[in-house]
C-alpha cells in the first residue's frame, strides 16, 4: 500500500510539473506570435487571442494553483478506485484461504486488476505525451532535461 501511494503521489508530481512546463511554452509561443502579427495587422491579434486555447485559457490552465487542485483531484479520484477495487480482490483471496474450496474467483481479480492497470496507466501515458510535445529547448538550468 505504501508503494501504491508513493507511485500515484510521484505520478501526480512529474504530470504537473511537466504539464506546467509545457502549458507555458505553448503559451509563450503563441503570445510571441500574436504579438508580431498584431504589429503586421492591429485586428489579427484580438481575434487570435479569443481563438488559441493556451491564451484564452491561461489564467486557468496556467495557473500552478489550479493545475495542482485539478491533477490532484483526478489522481485521488483514481487512487479511490483503485482502492476499491483492492476490496473484492483482497475478499475472494480472503475466502479462499479460509475455506477447504481451493476455486478462485478469477473473474473479480481480473476485473481489480484491469482497473488498476487502467488508473495507473492514464497518467503514465498523459506524461508520456506531454514530455513528447514538449520541445527541446536551450535549458540553461535543465527543467526540461529532468523531466524526461
């Protein structure tokens, strides 16, 4: 149990960390842009910035605050389920040891099993692809290099 928490508090941590990081490149990225085509054309750059996702969204999605309230939640959610889950399965091995019928109830650990695979890997890929989209960059003080 121990090590299932320190896993989901670790996965929570490296999503976070490299969802911010990610968040504020694009956001920098497309300020930048916007910025010169506002200089070419006054009225691309309104329009542009009600449009793009990371500028429209950035005191949202790009605040740190709510980032960690958000991933938290959701990584909680997942480590109740996962938890729950562990109940049948923990329940069938419970009665089996205790009864003279050696007969497993393979249906109820195959089902704790597959949702424990699937919470655990939601955030393993998220990261996965969030470290992929992220591009690499001069990194005087490796934030990113750490993170992958």
């Amino acid at each position: 149990l121990i090590w299932f928490t320190s896993f989901r508090c670790f996965t929570f941590f490296i999503t976070t960390k490299n969802w911010v990081i990610y968040y504020k490149y694009k956001w920098t990225y497309y300020t930048i842009e916007s910025e010169w085509q506002h200089i070419i054309n006054p009225t691309a750059s309104d329009d542009d910035k009600k449009h793009n996702w990371f500028i429209a969204n950035n005191t949202k999605y790009g605040n740190r605050h709510f980032v960690y309230k958000l991933f938290g939640a959701i990584c909680f959610i997942g480590f109740i389920i996962c938890l729950l889950s562990l109940i049948p399965m923990h329940v069938t091995m419970y009665q089996t040891q205790n009864s003279d019928n050696l007969q497993i109830d393979t249906e109820w650990i195959l089902s704790s099993t597959a949702v424990i695979m699937f919470t655990t890997f939601i955030p393993l890929v998220f990261y996965v692809i969030i470290a992929i989209k992220t591009p690499l960059f001069h990194d005087n003080f490796y934030i990113h290099w750490e993170s992958k």
